[in-house]
C-alpha cells in the first residue's frame, strides 16, 4: 500500500533530531487553539488525554493510550493561541499556530526527539494522529490512534523507512 508522508524529518540547529508536519486548517486560530489545548478536544485525536496547566513549568498529565502507563509532563513555553510547547516522554512537542486570515489556520507540529531512532516511529504516529485532526477539522470522524491494529500505521512506518528516516525504536504496543 502506497501512503503520501506528510512530515519532514531535519536536524534543528541546536543539534536535535525533529520530525515537522503543517497543516492548514479552515477555522480561526482560536478554534485551532482549542484542538490542541482543550482536553476533550485533543483526546480525540491525540495519543493520550492530556490535562494542562497552561502556564511555563505547569504540569501536564498524560492519560488513555493503551500502550503506555499514564505519565506526567510539563509546559516548557505558552504565547495563546499561537504556541504552546511540552514534554511529552523524553520528547518536547510544540505547536506553532499561524492566523492566514480571520477563517483560516497554519499548524505546525514539530516532535523534537529525544533519539534519532524514533524518527520514523513517531512520524508514523502522528500520520494517523493528525489523519484524525484533519477529520475533526471537517466535522468528520476518524479513529486515528484510538483505532488499534486497523491504524494504518505500519504503511506511514515503512514509507519513512524507505526515505531513509532513522528507525530501530522499540515500538509500543509491539512487544
């Protein structure tokens, strides 16, 4: 099965290894803001529920995903409703929201890694994950990471594979 990867896999400057997506998004810039914040919101489409204390050096509590026992995270950066950054994992996540006019939104998601070798397993990841934003965005509904082994996960992972993305991360779920 042929897939279209939507991520860019690059070095940031400082040396770390990231995987990008950007999205553009038919609704102003404070709805996007709800996708990513509101924790109802960004259970539908996120790996996990996530409870915020949206402020620098708030907690973040990660919850639900059925590969991986709840963990904690903390807010690394908030400038609403343009930004907001955590860890998540070992990772750092950052959400860049872009207003291109009073209807329509850029989002950039950006995974910065903690290993190289998750590249292509997290790019995998968020395919399916933000598959089911887009659908959101539509008023559509879409499984995404909730959907388990009827992800079409496993295409995205061997497509990043085959564009040399580095891979050889454990994969959760998989013993």
């Amino acid at each position: 099965m042929s897939v279209e990867l939507t991520g860019t896999y690059s070095t940031l400057d400082d040396g770390r290894p990231a995987v990008r997506f950007s999205r553009i998004y038919d609704h102003p810039i404070d709805r996007v803001w709800r996708f990513v914040t509101d924790p109802d919101e960004l259970a539908e489409w996120f790996p996990s529920r996530a409870e915020m204390d949206l402020r620098p050096g708030g907690a973040v509590t990660f919850s639900g995903d059925p590969n991986m026992a709840d963990f904690p995270g903390v807010i690394i950066a908030v400038d609403a409703p343009r930004h907001l950054s955590f860890e998540w994992g070992g990772d750092e996540l950052h959400f860049d929201l872009e207003a291109l006019d009073d209807k329509r939104t850029r989002f950039t998601l950006t995974n910065v890694l903690a290993a190289e070798d998750t590249a292509a397993r997290n790019g995998a990841g968020w395919e399916v994950c933000l598959a089911a934003l887009d659908a959101k965005a539509r008023g559509e509904r879409f499984e995404g990471p909730h959907a388990g082994t009827e992800a079409p996960w496993k295409g995205f992972y061997d497509g990043y594979i085959a564009v040399g993305v580095p891979s050889g991360a454990a994969i959760p779920g998989q013993g």
